[in-house]
C-alpha cells in the first residue's frame, strides 16, 4: 500500500507538467480500490500475480492489451526484473526505471540505484527528473460517507491521536511481526 501512496507523488508531477497527459496505472487486485482515489489516473489495470511467480503468461496477457493503446512512455517503479517485462512486451518506446536484477535489457532510459542514498519518494521522482515538494504530496480522493462508516465502526476521532499497526507483509513471514 505504501508504494503504492509514494506513487502519486510521480502521478501529480507529471499531471502538473504535462496537463492533458492520460496516466493508465498496473496493480494488484487488492490496491485497485486505493488505485481509483487518485485522480490523476485514468485507467486501472489489474495483475493478479503472486510475489515468487513470474507469472509471464499473465504479463504477456496484459502486454498484448496494453500494447493497443499505443503508449509512448513507461515509468517502471518496482526494481525487480518482472515489473519490467510488461512495457518491454507491449513496445513502449520509453522504458524508464531503475538499473536492477539484470532487467537494463528491458528498460530505453536507465538510471543508477544507490540504496539508502534517497527517500523512497525521490527514488520515485528521480525517475521523472524531479525532487518532492509539498505539492506533490499524496492525497486520495475519499468517500466521506464511507469515512464516517468507518470513523465509527472504528471509534475513531480526530480529536485526539489515532495508531494504526499493519502488521502484515506482502513478501512472506520475514517481514511479519
């Protein structure tokens, strides 16, 4: 979900500096419903892939639908070398994204990754030839009703300081408390 969130700090950069630009987004089913809060993306296209498969059949699936909208770039934020198999497959001209898990073959525009040098978010924006600022702050687009549903099936309150804990991992038991 995070990545996720640091995403639209990408989104609204480029929806700022390219104002009629479309912006079609790849996720997993379970961030579709975060994915449609944010209105700078146009299109959702669900990967239903499990972390350890490669799932290539899946990804060339999407490719060949992808690769009719005739994109003319792609911002591949994930490292691994999966995530860049999708635009590589549809023929998108521009491939941009991090030097990683020997995916360069895959990627037009390559940059170098040093680890802990950046914030995850200027890791992202670097990508975009950006840095963060308070206007590319993430902010999501929120039913209010179903807030109000969930502030009291929740007891929340802004009154006073709410903690929340996610103590789940999406790559395994290594990362769960």
């Amino acid at each position: 979900i995070g990545d996720l969130i640091i995403s639209q700090t990408v989104l609204k950069y480029l929806k700022k500096k390219y104002t009629n630009c479309s912006i079609d987004i790849i996720v997993r089913p379970d961030l579709i419903e975060i994915a449609k809060m944010m209105p700078e993306v146009n299109k959702i296209y669900s990967l239903d892939v499990e972390h350890s498969s490669l799932g290539l059949a899946k990804r060339y699936r999407l490719a060949k639908i992808l690769k009719k909208n005739l994109y003319s770039s792609s911002i591949i934020l994930p490292n691994s070398f999966k995530s860049a198999i999708i635009p590589w497959l549809a023929n998108i001209p521009i491939r941009t994204g991090y030097k990683r898990e020997l995916r360069s073959i895959l990627l037009s525009q390559k940059y170098s990754l040093v680890k802990h040098e950046d914030t995850m978010v200027n890791r992202y924006l670097k990508l975009v030839n950006s840095s963060y600022s308070e206007s590319l702050r993430p902010s999501l687009n929120r039913d209010m009703s179903l807030l109000e549903l969930i502030r009291k099936k929740y007891i929340i309150s802004n009154s006073r300081k709410n903690i929340f804990l996610c103590p789940e991992a999406e790559y395994g038991t290594a990362k769960r408390w």
